[in-house]
C-alpha cells in the first residue's frame, strides 16, 4: 500500500479499548475541524467535524472534543476495531478555503 | 455510486513533459481541489474551485494549472514536470458550504501516484 508518512506518531491499542487521537492546531482563527481516516492505499475519509462553538460532537463510536484555551482537538474511538487500523489526521479551517491538515498519527489495532 | 475518480492511479513520466491528472465527481458539487502528499508533510492544497470557471490558488500552487469547465471535472495539469513534483496527488470535491456541519465534507479521489524522473 501507499505510505502517507514516514515517522509518524504511533497509537497501538488492543481490539475492544477505546482510542484517543490527539490534535494541536495553531490558528486560533480557525472555526472549523475534521477528522480524516486514510487506510493504507487509499484517499482521506471523513470522519467527523466540528464548529469553534462546539465543544463536543459525538457520531457513531466517534467523539470529537474541542479545546480552544490551548488549541487541541481530540478524536475518540470507542471499542476500537482492526478495521479502525490507519492514519488520522486532522484539519482546520479559518476563513477561508485552504484548509491545513496535520501530519496524522497512525493507529494500529491489534486482535 | 457517489464517487470521485482520477486518471491516471500511476504514472511515471520524465522532466518536462507534459502531463494531465483527471479529476470527475459525479456528486454534483460545486467544490473541486488537488491536494499534493509528501512524508512528513501532510497534505497540502495546490489548487481549488468554487464553480465552473472560478479556480484559486491554494498553499502550493507553483507549477501546477487546473481547469473547471464543467462542474464535474478538475483536471490538474503539469507542463513542464519537474522531479520536486513526485508526489501523491488526491483530488477532492464538496458541497462547498463553508464550514457547515455536514456540508463540507469532502470527498477525496483514489489518489495518483505520480513520479517524474
């Protein structure tokens, strides 16, 4: 498959614990973020977004929360499956039609 | 199927030689960009359009044109390719509603492998 990075920040967890992708971003005039998945080979995969006025935003076994005092974003996976193997990343947006994404961490799940 | 694709997924070519990445979506949307991947970098916008025959440069814009003629195709175009453009190239589409939560999310391509020697 495709390599998206070389180096990248590395979450091993075992299948059925919840994960927690973490997410520093730097504009604070950003007012939008999302959440990518990309599997080995393939394109980003929207996941989840998220509003500057919104602190927490959940979808189906994902949770998004924002902290705009220190500029973080986190996703959480809830009973993280095999499937759920890949590199997250995570965007934002301020104003304008250029997002900015992050590097990504890779997420392995081991049976 | 709602879908974007691109052609070629891989192609090897040599400096200077003309090329052109296809984009299509059949989603209807007004929101077309390319994106260039590079280790260590992320991804990193080239080109975007807000509609038919309105494009905009993004962060990375030097040596690459792009086209929108029709809503549906982006293609990316390179005319004297260089080896700093080996890269990994996603074209992506949206609604376009800015920061709307649930209209813009965007749909990425299969991506293009592209290396120029």
């Amino acid at each position: 498959g495709e390599s998206v990075g070389l180096h990248l920040p590395t979450l091993s967890v075992q299948e059925g614990d919840n994960s927690i992708i973490n997410c520093a971003y730097s504009n604070s005039a950003s007012d939008y973020f999302i959440w990518y998945k990309q599997e080995s080979g393939k394109g980003p995969q929207f996941i989840i977004d998220i509003r500057s006025n919104m602190d927490k935003r959940q979808g189906q076994r994902v949770t998004v929360l924002l902290n705009k005092t220190v500029k973080h974003l986190s996703l959480q996976i809830a009973a993280t499956q095999p499937g759920d193997s890949a590199v997250y990343f995570c965007a934002e947006a301020g104003g304008s039609y250029i997002p900015t994404f992050g590097r990504g961490t890779s997420l392995i799940v081991h049976p | 199927e709602a879908q974007v694709t691109q052609n070629p997924r891989y192609l090897i070519t040599v400096t200077g030689k003309k090329l052109t990445v296809t984009c299509s979506q059949n989603m209807n949307h007004e929101y077309m960009s390319w994106y260039r991947q590079d280790p260590g970098l992320g991804l990193r916008q080239i080109y975007y359009s807000m509609n038919v025959e309105v494009t905009d440069k993004g962060d990375v814009p030097e040596g690459y044109k792009v086209s929108r003629k029709e809503k549906r195709n982006f293609p990316l175009i390179l005319e004297s390719p260089s080896p700093n453009q080996t890269s990994l190239y996603f074209c992506a589409s949206s609604l376009g509603d800015r920061g709307v939560i649930g209209r813009d999310t965007q749909y990425f391509g299969p991506g293009t492998r592209l290396t120029v020697l």
